[in-house]
C-alpha cells in the first residue's frame, strides 16, 4: 500500500500555511491575538520538530539545533517575542527543508517497515504502527495546527484566504 496520499496531503497542507503567512509582517508571527496562543512562528516551528521526531522514526538523523524539542516540542509554550524565533523566511525554508526528509524517507519505506510496530510502546493505542503514525502525525497533526492559524488569521482580523482549505 502506497503512502502517496499521505505525502500529497501533507504537502497541500504546508502549502495553504505558507500560503497563509506569505503576507504576514514579521512582528505579527508571534502576536497572540484574543489569547490564541499557537502563533505562526510557533505552529511552523512545531511541525518542522514533528517531521524530525518522525524521521527518527524512519531512520533519519537528526538535523535541527538542541533547542528545538524544548522551543516547539511537546508541553513547549509558545510566546510573544520575535528574538525567540527564526526569521519567518529561515522558519519556512528550515520547514520545507524537513517536508522533504520526511518526503523523501517516507517515499523509500516499504510495507514490511510501515506495518512495524510503533517503536514507543506508550504511543500504541494511538500509533499501532509506523504507518498509522505517519498518517496521523502528517496528515490529521498537521492540519489541526493549519486550523489554528486559520483562526489566529481571523482573530488577527486579517482578509480570508483566497482559496478554502479543503
């Protein structure tokens, strides 16, 4: 069973995010408007941590500083300030950097590796095997943090996007 599906959706979803920040000031990536508090510069942040929690996964090493497990990781707090972040041209380019890892290792797995048992015991119930945690954490993971840019977007009161995100 192919994992095309999976790899397009998650393409289409990180082009409809940078879709959503490419006219986004740099100060107003970690404004925290009516107390949303996924900013941008966090959510970009977050799901390239993601692509590189999953690559080790799938035997990739990692590639991203030390600090980036504690500033987007899990239980990690976004907040207000821009020195705490990549530019938001480094953030997309170090994000599309980490699509095209996870891409490209995804892309060589086949059924024996993806039908696996999840490596973390702990995350079975949710992640019985590789596959189903690639599909969840590319696919349903990602498009959650896509919807709360969304809403940070209109919270921020900027225009709707000009294409829906179906």
């Amino acid at each position: 069973m192919t994992m095309k599906p999976v790899i397009h959706s998650f393409a289409y979803c990180l082009d409809f995010l940078h879709e959503q920040v490419s006219e986004v000031q740099a100060a107003d990536m970690v404004a925290q408007p009516n107390g949303i508090m996924n900013h941008p510069a966090w959510v970009i942040g977050h799901l390239t941590h993601a692509c590189q929690m999953l690559g080790g996964v799938v035997g990739l090493t990692p590639w991203l500083r030390n600090d980036w497990a504690g500033r987007f990781g899990t239980g990690s707090v976004p907040v207000a300030d821009c020195a705490l972040y990549e530019t938001k041209e480094d953030a997309l380019q170090i994000l599309r950097n980490a699509q095209s890892q996870i891409t490209e290792a995804v892309g060589q797995l086949d059924d024996a590796h993806l039908d696996q048992p999840f490596p973390d015991a702990s995350y079975r119930a949710v992640f019985p095997t590789i596959r189903y945690a690639l599909t969840q954490v590319l696919v349903g993971h990602t498009a959650n943090h896509i919807g709360q840019v969304s809403v940070w977007r209109r919270a921020m009161g900027l225009p709707p996007m000009k294409r829906p995100f179906e």
